[in-house]
C-alpha cells in the first residue's frame, strides 16, 4: 500500500518522521499521533490503523485502500490533505494534515448561543464547498457530521474521515446503509422498504442538520429529541418539521415562555433548502455556494459607501414562471469576490448581482442573457434555487452587464 509499481520504496515511517507519544485521538481500530517530519519539521496527525484489529471491526483491507484513494483524489482548502502511507507487519500508518484548532463539534459546542450567525455563514461556506470539491468529482462522503470537521489555522475547517466515502458514477443509486443515524436522510434512514437508494444529495442533507445545530448552539438537534430518540416521523417530513423557535422565560412546565425564531429568514431558508425531503429536489452543494446568506451571511449587500463600480440597472426585464403580470425589480452589479465550488479562477473575482424582489418568487431556475455572461468562460448559465420568501434578496456570479434575466 506504501508502494505504487514503478515508483521507488518509501522509507518506514520512523525514518521520515518522528512519532511524538502524543495522543491526538482514538478510534476503533486505530489511534492518531502527532509526528514532526525529520527533515522539515512540519507537524502531521499520524493515523496508525492497527492491521489485527481490522477484521474483529469488519473493516477490509479494500476499505482502507478505499480511503487513501479519495483523499488522493482531492485536494481542496477545507478538505484534510494526506501527505504519505506507510505499512509494516502490524499497522498501516497515514500522514495526514494537522489541525492545531482541534475538533470542530467541540469548537461549536464551547461557542454555544454565543455563536454568531455571521461565524456560522462563514463555516457553512467552508463546509459546503468541501462537499462541492468532493461532489464535482462525484464522490459521496455518507459520513458529514460536526465531529467530522477539524478546525486548522485562524477557523479554516478540514473534512476528515474519508473511510465511507465512495465514488459514484453518474446515474447509480447506492443501497448500503451506512453513517451516523442522526445524519442520514429520509432515502438512506427507511432503506430497504421505504426507498430504492441514495446518492450525493446525502451529503447536502447533512450538512444541513449541522446548519440547523449551529443555529442553536450545537445543543439541539432538528429530529432528536431530549431523550435521544431519533423521531422517524420528523425525519421523514424534513424541512417542514424544522423548528426554528428559541424559548425564554416561564414558570413551571413552561408556562409564560416566550419565542423567537432563531436568525435571519435568509438562514432558515437556505436550512430548509438544505433539508428538503425529496433528493430531486435538494440543493446542491454548488448552488448552496451561491445563496445570498452563504455570500453576505444576512442575505443582503451592504457598502458603507458605495463604490463607483457599482450601479444599479432600473426597471429590469423580469419574468416569473407562470405568474401574471411579469414581476419588475431593481439589481445591483457589485464586484463582490464570489468562490467557486471548484475554485476555478473564472469564477473567484466575478462580480455578483444583487436583486430584492417585492413577491415571493416561484421558480426553480435563474437564466441570464447579456453580452458579458460568456466572460464566465461557458455561455449563458443557468441557476438553480428554491422559491425565495418575500423581499429576499438573491446573489449569484454574474457578468459585469446583463440585458434579461428570466426567471
């Protein structure tokens, strides 16, 4: 497994790199040390997999092989890189990146309700663009949960454990049932009887579970109850048994409690989006990327001083999908650096075109036509998103000028 044919022998691993007896974590089969390479210093997690251990845990040889090839296969900001393998009688040792942040479920759970929404939009966009880097080269993760994230750096989040993940050809279905119940969806939780399979949107569900968690703290989950008891009926509905109301006050047995719904309706927007119960209808994790709370947090653009570079086009072209008389709006073009799920350079400095709408909006697709769209490097595109509520406002990558948008 160290070894590829044709390449030369890699050295054992006690000759590259100094295995510190320091204890990073603990697993069923394995144990993470901190180790520090001998020629450059660079600190790394080294994830010794204990070889006897494997078979008493059902773990084949092919799944760990399995793992190394979907890290190699992906090297992204936020996704945990892995440096080197080694293998000796008794164990398989892995050299991945280090996180000196530590475990991000802990780091959620320390933040609490003093987690702002703002941190929160921030970490989504990380998380939803290691699942786009993983999804644009059809991998599915099946394992997306907060204890799966470290924390690197100045809040840099890194996607670990890659030992479920699996590479899906266009088309196919998956039917093994695998993950952490409280992150599975509605297709993956009722398997066999209750579903034909499951494919990449899996992930986008989860990581709007942990949406939904971070909006309270990392203390609650949406389909848990205090007890522990995962409620299949709520699974079952998805976003529409989402409950966004915090409680304060009251006597016994609640009594004179007051509610508020917990953030900004942008976020619990893009959390129902994320939650929906039907695959088909899921957001991806690439058009998550370009929901406005994702990109400005609160789902507006705001300029203390408005820059000369932005201006407003007045009276737009707007037609909405079976709604009669055609809807008009105002947008703004602001060159509001947007990243890309991919990263590519084509996307990360396109400016972003800003849009509030006075009706809700029923649609599903975005299409946009103007001279400049084709800057983008593939011709006109087409976006997709969920019906936007009422004065929500919409951003999405765009050329400097556009001459309709049809929605």
């Amino acid at each position: 497994m160290g070894q590829v044919a044709g390449e030369p022998a890699k050295p054992p691993v006690e000759e590259k790199y100094f295995v510190q007896k320091v204890k990073l974590g603990q697993g069923a089969f394995g144990t993470v040390w901190r180790a520090v390479h001998r020629e450059t210093n660079q600190i790394v997690a080294m994830k010794q997999i204990d070889k006897a251990m494997m078979p008493r845990r059902g773990v084949r040889r092919e799944d760990v092989e399995r793992e190394i090839n979907m890290m190699k296969a992906c090297q992204h900001t936020n996704l945990t890189r892995l440096y080197d393998t080694f293998e000796d009688t008794a164990s398989i040792h892995l050299a991945l990146e280090y996180c000196d942040g530590g475990d991000f479920g802990d780091k959620v759970k320390q933040k609490g309700a003093g987690l702002t929404e703002r941190e929160a939009s921030d970490w989504m966009k990380q998380i939803l663009s290691a699942i786009a880097a993983l999804h644009v080269r059809s991998i599915c993760h099946r394992d997306i949960k907060p204890d799966n994230f470290m924390v690197s750096g100045d809040n840099t989040l890194k996607l670990t454990d890659f030992g479920l993940a699996i590479f899906l050809p266009n088309g196919k279905l998956l039917i093994e049932k695998c993950g952490t119940p409280a992150f599975m969806t509605p297709e993956q939780y009722f398997l066999p009887k209750r579903s034909r399979g499951y494919g990449l949107p899996v992930d986008v569900w989860a990581a709007g579970i942990l949406m939904y968690m971070l909006m309270f703290g990392g203390q609650r989950h949406p389909f848990v109850s205090d007890s522990g008891q995962l409620d299949e009926r709520m699974l079952a509905q998805g976003a529409k048994a989402l409950d966004f109301r915090e409680f304060s006050g009251g006597g016994f047995f609640g009594f004179g409690a007051t509610s508020q719904l917990r953030w900004s309706e942008a976020a619990r927007h893009l959390c129902g989006t994320l939650c929906d119960p039907a695959p088909a209808r899921r957001i991806t994790a690439e058009a998550a990327l370009r929901n406005a709370w994702v990109l400005t947090c609160d789902g507006t653009l705001r300029f203390a001083d408005p820059p000369a570079s932005v201006r407003t086009i007045n009276a737009a072209e707007v037609y909405s999908l079976g709604a009669a008389p055609p809807q008009r709006a105002s947008f703004q073009v602001a060159p509001t650096p947007v990243l890309s799920a991919t990263n590519r350079s084509s996307f990360s400095a396109a400016p972003v075109i800003h849009a509030s709408f006075s009706q809700p909006l029923r649609t599903k697709s975005l299409e946009f036509h103007g001279p400049e769209v084709h800057s983008l490097g593939e011709g006109p595109r087409r976006f997709t998103h969920d019906a936007l509520p009422r004065s929500q406002s919409l951003c999405v990558p765009m050329g400097r000028s556009i001459s309709t948008l049809r929605l």
